[in-house]
C-alpha cells in the first residue's frame, strides 16, 4: 500500500482524504515525515479531496510538533476543499495557507 504522504523538494505531501476515518493512520506516517526530513517547512495539500475537522485536528498537530522542533509549518497549494475548510474554520492565516501556484505551462501562457 502506498502511504498517502510523502516527502518531495523540501515539502510533505498529503494525497487523499484527511477525514475521521483516515486521519488515525495518517496522523503518525505525517509527523514521520516531519521528524525524519526537519528541513520541511512547508505542506502540500494541492491532492487531498476531502477534509473534516480530524483533518484539520491533524494540521493543527502538525503546525505544535514543527513548532516544538523549532519551525514554522505553512499550508501551500491548498486544494479546493482545504481551503473552503480553512476559510470556514477561520484558519487561513494561523497555517498561512498559500494559493495555488502556477504550474510552468500555466505560467508561460500569462
């Protein structure tokens, strides 16, 4: 089974679904990722489709544990649901959550 985090280019992303019925196996494979890679500073949220309040759980303990290693832990490329959440939850600005970047052929075509 293929973990629906990952590490890439200096940030963890999280494919997928962060919901109650998933968040209990993803929590530990996300503070993994943050433990073994102290570099990231930054989460990619552009492929998770569905999100609830244990995601949103699952973010705020991961923003604490970056927190406790000394680092800021920022949102980037939140997709579509997440950002709908984080503006409903008000969260936006406590996980700088950051718009969606242009991709290179999107960004020529400007």
């Amino acid at each position: 089974m293929v973990s629906p985090v990952r590490y890439l280019r200096g940030r963890v992303h999280i494919d997928g679904e962060m919901t109650i019925y998933s968040c209990g196996a993803l929590k530990p494979q996300l503070l993994a990722q943050l433990t073994k890679h102290p570099e990231a500073t930054e989460l990619d949220l552009s492929r998770v489709n569905e999100i609830d309040t244990a995601g949103l759980q699952v973010l705020l303990t991961a923003r604490r544990h970056a927190r406790d290693g000394g680092r800021d832990l920022s949102v980037r490329n939140p997709s579509r649901a997440v950002t709908e959440v984080l503006e409903l939850c008000r969260l936006g600005t406590l996980l700088a959550a950051a718009p969606v970047e242009a991709t290179p052929a999107e960004a020529g075509s400007r």
